[in-house]
C-alpha cells in the first residue's frame, strides 16, 4: 500500500513536468542559497575560534602583546590613559577577558545575521512554493475530489500533497550534489587552496550539508500549509461539476 502511495506521488510529478521543474528549479536555487547561508555562519564561526585560539597561543605571548599595546597608546588617547594609569598592567588578564568577549560578540553577531538570512531565505522559497502549489490544488479540484469520493480521508490528500513536495525537494537536493561535483571536478585545486585558508574541515562540511538540509524541509512544510486548507474544503460532489 505504502509502495502504491508513493509510486502515485512520483507519478504526479512526472504528469505535469512543466510545473514539477520550475517547482524543482526555484528549490535548487533555494537550496543553493541556503548553503551561502550555512556555510558563512559555520565558516565565521571557525574563523573566530580559529583566530581566539591563535591569539591566546604561546605565540602571542604577553611581551609581544605589552610591547603592541605600548605602541599602539602612543596613538590613542583612551588607551593611553588606561595603560599610564595603571601601575601593573596585567596582559595575562587582558587578553583572558577582552579576546574572550570579542569572541562572544563577533559569534553572537554571525549567528544574528545568519539566522535572519536563513529565516528569510525560508519564508522566500516558501512563498514561491506556496504560490505554485495553490495553483497545482486548483487544477487538482477535479482529481482530489474523486479521491475523497472513494474514500480518501484530508489526511491521506494532505500526505500525497506534502510527499510529493518532499519528493521535488529531494530531487533539488540531487541536482545541487550533482551541479557542485561538477563545480569541485572542474575546480578541485582552487577549491582545496580554499578550504585550506579558511581552515574547512571535513566535519565544518558535513555540519554544512546537514544544517541546510534540515533546514530546507521547512520550505515545503510550510509552503504546503495554505494549499492544503484549499484542498481540505473541496467537496466531491462539486468536484465533480469542476472542468
């Protein structure tokens, strides 16, 4: 049964090609938007961590640091006031408490912008969705009707409709593996060089993928909410007056 269920869904994608690709073209450049989105987000944050941890290195010790600060008063009012005023400048504590919260602040901000980026890209890719599946439901009425007239429940029109969105999505998803292969094939040295100065791990990748793939099933779910509703109203008996 569950076989039948799904073999119907892809069988409704395929009917309407027009439809089904520009539905799978506006999620793949959705998708692809999302993953700008991601990756400036984890990639920030690496960049972050990765500069904390080089400052607060041996490397950084607090004579190089002292002797950075003393030129750099020369030249600035404020800290010269604070480095002359004080008797015992302690760097071990300066760099302790004032790296630290550069890097509180410069993560809380990356996460801000990246979420407001993320939720608008979302509500974005939804809306087109949504617009295009209102139409897709209307020139359904006909067909949705006579599933409900043989004894399909709203639940059962309302899982076709959102698998068969889930079903675009992953093909998107596809589209997008396959479209950035190609790109690293053609790329691979350029792409290595880039992922070696931003410090991109394996794990920085994967964590990548995994966020925005998550992220993207929202598009449908929340895409599909509205014209499932229209779908939930029609009745079969005027379905079937429906040309």
């Amino acid at each position: 049964m569950a076989l039948l269920f799904f073999s119907f869904a892809l069988k409704n994608i395929f009917r309407n090609k027009w439809r089904s690709t520009f539905i799978i073209l506006l999620l793949t450049i959705g998708i692809f938007a999302l993953l700008i989105s991601v990756t400036f987000n984890e990639v920030s944050e690496n960049l972050v961590d990765n500069l904390n941890e080089s400052m607060m290195s041996n490397s950084f010790g607090n004579e190089n640091f002292s002797a950075l600060l003393e030129n750099y008063s020369n030249s600035s009012s404020a800290a010269n006031l604070y480095y002359n005023n004080s008797d015992s400048f302690n760097t071990s504590s300066f760099n302790m408490s004032n790296i630290e919260d550069f890097k509180n602040d410069m993560t809380k901000g990356i996460k801000t912008l990246s979420f407001y980026m993320t939720a608008f890209l979302v509500l974005i890719g939804a809306l087109l969705m949504m617009i295009v599946m209102l139409k897709a439901v209307g020139e359904r009425t006909r067909e949705i009707g006579v599933l409900k007239s043989i004894g399909w429940t709203n639940f059962r029109v309302a899982a076709l409709i959102l698998l068969e969105s889930i079903f675009q999505l992953l093909i998107s998803w596809i589209v997008v593996i396959v479209l950035l292969l190609i790109f690293y094939l053609l790329n691979g040295h350029a792409m290595s060089e880039v992922f070696n100065t931003f410090h991109i791990t394996k794990f920085i990748v994967e964590r990548i993928f995994t966020i925005t793939f998550l992220t993207s099933l929202f598009i449908p779910i929340i895409g599909t909410i509205i014209p499932l509703l229209k779908a939930f109203r029609i009745k079969p008996s005027e379905a079937m007056r429906y040309e």
